[in-house]
C-alpha cells in the first residue's frame, strides 16, 4: 500500500513519507497531524509527539526508510507548499494547509483502494500494522505500549490476540501433530 505513492511527484513524495512515517511510528492520524518539523529530531532518530491521547507527550523512534522519505519530503517538496506565514506543521495539503485528521484519513483510504485493501479503517490500520509485525518480530509488549503511548497495558494487548492467530498458522504448517 505505501509503495502505491507515485514519488516522481511532490503530492507523492509527501504521502510516501506521511504513510512511511504513520508505519514506522505507529502514531495516532492526529498526532501527525500535529507534527510540526521541530518535533523530529534527525540526528537521533526520534520524533516527539506532544499533547498525545490523554494529553502525554512522548518520544518515538521512527525508522531509517521513514527518516529518508522524510528527509526528501521536507528538503525537496514542503518549501514548495509552505504558505506564508509559515507555522511549521509538517505535512501539509496541496494548498499549503495543515491536514485535518479527516483529510489525513481520506488520503490513507485513498491508498488502501488503490491498493486493493479492502477492510474498514485507514490511518488506524497502520498503526495496528506497525504493534502487530513488531509483535510477530518479537518486541516486547511493553516496549509497543510506549511506542502507542498507552497508559494501560490491556490497551495494548489486542494486538497479541493477531500475533496468536499468526502463532497458530506456524504452528499448522510446522508442527509435526498440526499438519495433515
């Protein structure tokens, strides 16, 4: 689905890096719509998001792929949409606007169909993509509650339920009692 972005022009640069950065964070569709370029600190790695659900800041790594795309959106195409005066919110619109989470979300649906994806949901399901294949990668559950900024673990533990679904169809086609 990221890979439907067309990064021969600048909207798609933007969105490659948007939807890259919404993976590999695993952040809120508000939270990166508050963004501003001072919150991603290049040299380590890091993006901070300020005011999250229930008014928490945190600290999330954001990864080398994301990082890039990211680099080449503000370098290359976000001088182009910025409108003075500029507040430096991150992404912007076409129009040089800060998106609204609604716009964010249609952008995200867009891709998904494009993409053939067809299950309800649109920034969301990248947040749910990034808990999960950590989850299935073998990070702890308490390093994904951070990187969600969930304050109770029992919000973090749907994810282990997909992890388990993927458990068992290892377990079909590997254990010596699961195949047929």
């Amino acid at each position: 689905m990221i890979r439907e972005a067309d990064t021969s022009t600048p909207w798609g640069i933007r969105d490659r890096a948007l939807l890259e950065t919404l993976y590999s964070t695993g952040m809120r569709r508000a939270e990166l719509a508050a963004l501003t370029i001072a919150d991603w600190n290049r040299e380590r790695g890091s993006v901070s998001i300020r005011q999250g659900k229930g008014g928490r800041d945190r600290v999330v790594p954001i990864g080398a792929r994301a990082a890039l795309w990211l680099a080449n959106y503000v370098e290359a195409v976000r001088p182009d949409l910025a409108r003075d005066p500029d507040d430096g919110t991150l992404f912007l619109t076409d129009y040089g606007e800060p998106f609204l989470k609604n716009r964010m979300g249609d952008l995200v649906r867009r891709y998904l169909d494009w993409s053939g994806i067809r299950t309800p949901g649109a920034c969301h399901l990248l947040r749910h993509a990034c808990a999960t294949h950590m989850l299935e990668n073998g990070a702890d559950i308490r390093f994904i509650q951070a990187l969600l900024g969930h304050a109770d673990l029992r919000s973090t533990q749907i994810y282990t339920q997909v992890s388990i679904a993927k458990l068992r169809e290892v377990h079909a086609a590997t254990h010596p009692t699961g195949r047929n």
